[in-house]
C-alpha cells in the first residue's frame, strides 16, 4: 500500500537551495553604522529626556517617545543625570519623573502614605 506521501515522487523535482552570500564589506560597514547609531541614541537620549521635561513635556510624553516605560525612562534619565547635572535641575526633572511613576501605580502612593 503507497502512501498519499510518497504516490508521483518519481515526477518530483529537487527543491532548489540558496545560494549562500558571502558577507560583503558593504554588509559589515551597515551593521558597523547601525552599531554606532544604536550607541548614539544609548548616551543621547537620557540628555534629550532631560531637555525635554525641562522644557515641559510631561514625563509619559517623553518615555513614549523614547518607546520604553516612565520608569525605566527614570532610570536611563538617572543614570546619566547623577553625575551631568546640577542639583536644581536634578531635583526639578526627578520630581517630574517621580510623580508620573505614581500616578501610574496608585498602590505606590498608597504605600507612601503615612
């Protein structure tokens, strides 16, 4: 008994592969650019959040923006403001930062409370 499988593998033809590519210079000089493009936007964007809340762009607004959530959006900001600001802007944008989280996560508020 044939199987449904295995009736008119005799008229079958070879499944054609791919050819494999060799890697260009031009791939690798792409991936080398995207690379840096990827490290800009790392070290840039906590200065550009900064800037932008300053400027009085709510803090959602911005972490939309940057495509991550207001909190880690605060910790990249952190990061990079703990040591590149002065402490009135520190305090003014950490503020900012801070009461998004809450308003966000109304349990965190509630532990807050005394």
């Amino acid at each position: 008994m044939t199987s449904v499988l295995t009736d008119g593998l005799e008229n079958s033809r070879q499944v054609p592969r791919p050819r494999p590519r060799p890697v260009t210079s031009d791939t690798l000089s792409e991936l080398a650019r995207l690379a840096a493009l990827a490290e800009l936007a790392r070290r840039s964007s906590p200065s550009l959040m900064h800037h932008a809340i300053l400027a009085g762009t709510s803090p959602a607004t911005v972490a939309a923006a940057a495509k991550v959530d207001v909190a880690e959006a605060h910790i990249r900001w952190h990061e990079w403001a703990d040591t590149a600001v002065g402490r009135d802007e520190y305090v003014r944008v950490h503020t900012a930062f801070a009461e998004a989280v809450i308003a966000r996560h109304p349990a965190v508020e509630d532990e807050l409370r005394p």
